[in-house]
C-alpha cells in the first residue's frame, strides 16, 4: 500500500466512525459524499445517498429548500459560517437541532462545492430549556457579566424578578443602575469587588422599588470565573424575590419577641410563686401569734405583760419581713422603666459610701478603693439610683459575710481596659461553698436567717447589671474570701469631650 493509499484509508476510517454528520454537497444541493451517521439518520446508507438531495430522504421540501439555499449563500460568499438548523429523522419523525460548520470550497474541477460538518445538539437544547423552566418557574433569573468588556446580560426571566419590561431599558446594567436604590447600589458594587478579589463569595439581598412602587427584596448569588493567571474574565449568577424569606425572617424575629416576653412571664409566674411562699411564712406567723394571744386573753388574768410584749414583738417582726420581701420586688418591677443615662461609676462608688461609710466604721470595716487603671473618667449608660443599689446589695453580703473575721477588708477596684470598665467588690469574708455557687443569683435564695435576708439582694444585682449591658463574674473560696467583678461597655461620649475641651 503506497502512502496515498494509506491517507486515503485514514480518512475514510474518519469519516465513518465520526459521531458528528460529515457531508460534501454540490451546489444543487446534491450528495458528494457522506459520513453514515448521517445517512443513519435518514435510514438509508452513504452510497445510496450520492447524487441525491435531502428531499429524496425527507420529503420535507421546506427544509430541503433552506438548506440549499443556506449552503448557495455560503458558496456564494466564499466564508465559512455556523449555522442553528433542523434535520428530520425520517424513521419516527423527529425533529433534531444541529450546530452546522459550513466551509465552502472549490473542487478540483473547478466546481463550488461546501463542506457541512453538523453536532447534534437536540439534547444538549433540551436540557438548557429544562433549565430555563425550572429557573423561570422558581423565578429565579440569571445574569452573566463579561468584566473584561464590562457588559452584563440579564436573562428574560431576570427582567420579571424585578418586575419591569426589557424594553423601558437600554440594556441591563442601565436597569440594575437604576433599579437599586443608590445607597445599596454602592454596597452592592462593593460586593461584587471583593468577590472579583476573591475575598468574599458574592452573596447579597438589596431592597428594590418596581415602577408599581412595590418594594422587593432581591436575593443574588454570583461565581467569579477566572483565567490562567487568575484575573477574573466573567462572573455569572442569579437573582431571586426574596420577600417570602424576608417576611419569614420578620415572622422569626416577631416570634422571637413573643418567646422574650413568655419567658419573662414565665420568671415573672417564678418570682410571685416565690413571693407567695415567702410571704406566707411571716404571715402564718403573726397569724399564730395573734391566735394564741386571742385564747390567752379570753383566759383572762393568765397572761403575763412580758409575755405579751415578746409576741408582740414577734408580730412586728414578721410584718417588717413582709415590708422588706415588697420593697425588694418594687425595685424588681422599677428597673423596667428607669431611665438610662451617661453614668461615671467612680462618682456613684464614692457616693454611695458616702452614705454608709460611718455604719461601716462602727462595725470594724475598712474600705480600699483602687483606681490605679482608672486614670480618666469614662462613662457607662446606666440609671444611678440602681447603680447605687447594686453597690448598697454588694457592700451589705460583704458586711454580712465579714462579722466573724478578723481584720474586716472590702476592696473595691475599677479598671479600664479595651473599651470595657471593670468593678471589683472584694472582702475577706466567710465565702461561698460550691454548692451554692449556681443559687446565690436566684430569688429568694439565702443562707442567712430568717428574719435577716430576703435572698433578694444578688437577683436584684444581677438583674440591673444585665439591664445596662454588663457581665457579672464571681470568684470565692470558702474562709477566704469572695470577689463580685462587674463590667460595663464603655460609651465614650461627648460629655466627656466638651469637659476636657472646656
Ligand atoms: N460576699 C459574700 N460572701 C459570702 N456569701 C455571700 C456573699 N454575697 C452573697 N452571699 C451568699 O449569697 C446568698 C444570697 O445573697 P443575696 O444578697 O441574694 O441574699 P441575702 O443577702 O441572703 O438577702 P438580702 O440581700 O435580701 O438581705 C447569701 O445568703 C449568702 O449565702
Ligand atoms: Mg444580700
């Protein structure tokens, strides 16, 4: 077999395996020659197809007459060209869309002739329709941005998402620009930059007004396609309404707020059943007092005036614990609607043990105040009067904790540091066992006797400093000690500034 030969054969064997359509036609339109997947198609084989035309095979004349026509114009015009077109199965009829090269040509006897080489791309159409039904049913539009030349392109389904007619706009950026409102047009393009740099993926909600005036919450999403080096070429994306998951979101944040309020009724239902109990205990008290004095008076002549006094006494104790139960919960319910306001802490500190300093001298208590990392004043937003409650609860567990230490110390510490202020109250007291550790913030939690705590102190404390947005942390070990650390955010103020600039 000779060289030529040899070719010959190549070719042939490629042209016969080749999945794509491979034809030669004349300028009539007639068959040269043909690969058999197209004659598969028409149900015939490559040598029975020679010399005819696609008619012979279809009986479609329409089709056969737009092809020859498509395929003189390209002779005509000496260039190759794509062309979208139809062929017909002729075994079932179906209607198949094929992506046709056509390159004309001169034959060696002169003669124009073109070369079709054709894909069949039915499936690859019907997938991309699928898609475009599923994206339009889900309203869902996508967008595709050529970065390189700067042009963007919606698709149809794109336009409905934002509710307005392609057609009002000169192109889609020219409609993305003026549908954002301003200020999130600016967020918007800042996102898409830091996705173009590949700092953040591209995943966004900016609100829109249609021409209807209807507001919309659009949903986008966005993949930045890259070349070689990296440079970002294309990014392709989508855009949905997301208003039902913008109402869902408000629907969540409402139920939140419904399961705040439940729980502070809850806590609320807590402290009135603890209140009840509590209050139950004085009040069976003086009940049983008052009793046994009604009967020991009807004996009359047998009670004693000393006797009488003691019970008394007892009654009045009772009704003082009643007193002292109602007014720890008044100032529960106050904290709701007390105003908050700047607040430098070391000015109520100093206040409050103004008011108490002279009680604490006579029972043998020494207080230290450091503010070595205090060192200008800082404000926190707080309500003072419950301010100086906190302290008045802190100072007085101290007070309590130190009657049987020795050298009785409370230590109060502020310290400023990144933006937070902290407040120590330490004293070298009894301390607390582990035990309880968990209790001690709980209403009506206490060690002490009953006639001397309520256990509303620590709850009251711990309540008005969540109020004002602080933390509470203890720290204590039994015979050692105990440390109540406060903080605060710090709110910089102009208050401030004005006095230091005065
Ligand atoms: N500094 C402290 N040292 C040791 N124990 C403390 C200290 N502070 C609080 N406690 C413990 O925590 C319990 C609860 O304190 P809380 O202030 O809530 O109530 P109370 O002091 O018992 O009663 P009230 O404050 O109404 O007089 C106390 O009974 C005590 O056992
Ligand atoms: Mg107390």
């Amino acid at each position: 077999m000779d060289k030529l030969d040899e070719e010959k054969e190549l070719l042939e064997r490629i042209f016969n395996q080749t999945i794509d359509i491979i034809i030669v036609k004349d300028w009539n339109g007639k068959f040269v020659k043909c690969s058999p997947s197209l004659a598969h198609l028409y149900n015939t084989t490559p040598e029975e197809m020679v010399g005819k035309d696609d008619f012979d095979f279809t009986g479609n004349k329409e089709q056969a007459e737009f092809f020859k026509k498509n395929a003189q114009a390209i002779m005509e015009k000496g260039q190759r060209e794509i062309v979208i077109e139809e062929s017909t199965n002729t075994e079932n009829g179906e209607v198949r869309q094929f992506r046709s090269i056509k390159t004309p040509f001169i034959n060696h006897r002169g003669e124009k002739q073109i070369i079709v080489v054709a894909q069949d791309i039915t499936d690859i159409i019907k997938l991309q329709n699928e898609h475009q039904f599923i994206l339009k049913a889900m309203k869902v539009g996508t967008w595709s941005w050529d970065v390189v030349n700067d042009k963007l392109e919606w698709s149809d389904a794109n336009y409905e998402v934002f509710g307005i007619d392609k057609k009002d706009f000169s192109g889609a950026f020219d409609a993305w620009e003026k549908m954002v409102h301003p200020e999130y047009l600016k967020t918007v393009k800042l996102e898409l930059q830091q996705a173009l740099d590949g700092v953040r993926v591209f995943n966004t909600t900016f609100p829109i007004l249609t021409p209807e005036k209807e507001l919309r919450y659009i949903g986008g999403k966005g993949e930045v396609y890259r070349d070689q080096a990296g440079k970002p070429i294309k990014m392709i994306g989508v855009n949905w309404d997301k208003i039902v998951e913008h109402l869902n979101f408000l629907e969540n944040e409402e139920r939140k707020k419904i399961l705040h309020h439940q729980a502070k009724l809850a806590s609320i239902g807590q402290l009135a059943a603890g209140v009840g109990h509590e209050i139950n205990n004085p009040l069976a008290i003086a009940d049983g007092i008052v009793s046994i004095l009604k009967s020991n008076l009807l004996k009359a002549g047998t009670i004693e005036i000393e006797t009488l006094l003691t019970q008394l006494e007892k009654v009045t104790k009772a009704h003082q614990r009643i007193v002292k139960i109602v007014q720890g919960l008044k100032s529960f319910s106050r904290s709701d609607t007390e105003e908050l306001e700047l607040i430098d802490p070391l000015e109520t500190i100093n206040e409050t043990l103004n008011m108490i300093s002279d009680l604490y001298k006579n029972a043998g208590i020494e207080f230290l105040l450091d503010t070595t990392n205090y060192l200008k004043p800082v404000f926190i937003y707080a309500n003072k009067g419950l301010l100086q409650q906190v302290f008045l609860n802190l100072f007085s567990n101290a007070k309590q904790a130190l009657s049987r230490s020795k050298d009785k110390k409370i230590e109060i510490t502020l310290e400023e540091k990144k933006q937070e202020i902290f407040i120590r109250v330490k004293d070298n007291g009894s301390g607390i066992p582990e035990e309880i550790k968990d209790r001690i913030f709980d209403p009506f939690f206490t060690t002490k006797d009953l006639n001397e705590g309520t256990g509303l102190g620590l709850s009251i404390v711990y309540s008005t400093v969540k109020e004002f947005k602080g933390k509470i942390i203890l720290k204590s070990d039994v015979n050692i000690g105990t440390c109540f650390e406060l903080s605060f955010p710090v709110v910089y103020q102009q208050k401030e500034r004005q006095q230091e600039g005065a």
